[in-house]
C-alpha cells in the first residue's frame, strides 16, 4: 500500500486534538498517543508508515508496566465482549474481519479455553493482528505462542498492537481518501 497522508495531518495538531484525533489508535490507551506527540511528530509523520512508527517506538521504549496495561487493554479474540457487542468499533471491524464472529460452538468453545489457558499462563490476553487472517490461523497461533516464555510474550504482543495500530492509521488514510 501506498502512503497516503493522514487527515488531519498530525505534525500539524497540538497535543490536545492530535490525542482527540489518534489517541484511540491504540485500545484505551491515549498515552501512547500522548508520549509519541511529546517525542515531536513531523511532517513526515504525516502517513500511516511513519506516524505507526512513531506511535510503536513510544509503546515499545515504555516500562514493561506500561505495556502490559496496553496488552491488558485487549480484548479476549472471539470472547465475552464480543459476543455481547462490548468491543471498541475497529475491534469489532477487525474480529469480523476475520470471521471471528462466524465461529462454530466448537470453535467458540476452543477460543474460551485457549484463552483462560493464555492468561493463565502469561497474565494477559492474546493480542494477535488479526487483518488478513482466519479463525483457523489465528487458533494455530495461540497453540504456538503458548509455547513462549513470558518475556518473549509480552514483546511478541507489543509487536502484534504496533501492528494492529499500523493497520488503524492505514485504514484511516483510505478512508478519507
């Protein structure tokens, strides 16, 4: 995909409506929003490309604390929230994307329990991007990442939300074309 710019352009914002503008990029999160414009933004900021990076760099380079509340502020894929409805609009968009909300009972009942068994084990939900996927490859991926340790968990997660945000900014700039 071509880069497209970003409407409004965000190296042109200050703090208040560039966090009104892009702090829901990120799920519940606004201070990465907030530390990415305080770390300066641009005009090359002003596509999906470069603003994600700027956006993944303040995720990446905040204390462990910081990114667990980002990873904890997922919600469980094919879970209770979005089965009663509960999920932010780009969470809905994305899962249905994905054919989450098409899941057999079988298949329902294998995410629950591949989720309880995930956070058991790392303390946090699976965070996966789902664009482009499937209900199939993404119940393979849980099995896989199960198999990390917590520390590699974690980094794989930011990895996955630095993504999920990349793809927001690039469906963004689409949509005001």
């Amino acid at each position: 995909m071509t880069d497209k710019t970003l409407t409004p352009r965000p190296s042109r914002l200050d703090k208040a409506a560039f966090v009104a503008g892009y702090g829901e990029i990120y799920e519940h999160s606004p201070w990465v929003a907030e530390l990415a414009w305080e770390n300066g933004l641009e005009a090359r900021h002003d596509t999906p490309a470069a603003l994600a990076e700027a956006m993944g760099e303040a995720l990446s380079s905040a204390p462990a604390e910081r990114q667990l509340e980002v990873i904890r502020a997922h919600p469980d894929l094919a879970g209770k929230a979005a089965i009663a409805g509960d999920l932010t609009d780009d969470s809905t968009r994305e899962q249905a994307g994905a054919g989450l909300d098409q899941c057999s009972p079988e298949e329902l009942a294998r995410f629950e329990r591949l989720n309880e068994a995930y956070k058991a084990k790392f303390g946090f939900p699976f965070v996966m991007a789902v664009k482009g996927s499937d209900r199939y490859a993404i119940l393979d991926a849980f099995e896989t990442r199960l198999e990390n340790d917590p520390a590699e968990e974690r980094r794989t997660a930011v990895e996955q939300i630095n993504r999920i945000a990349r793809l927001r900014l690039e469906a963004r700039a689409e949509e005001s074309r």
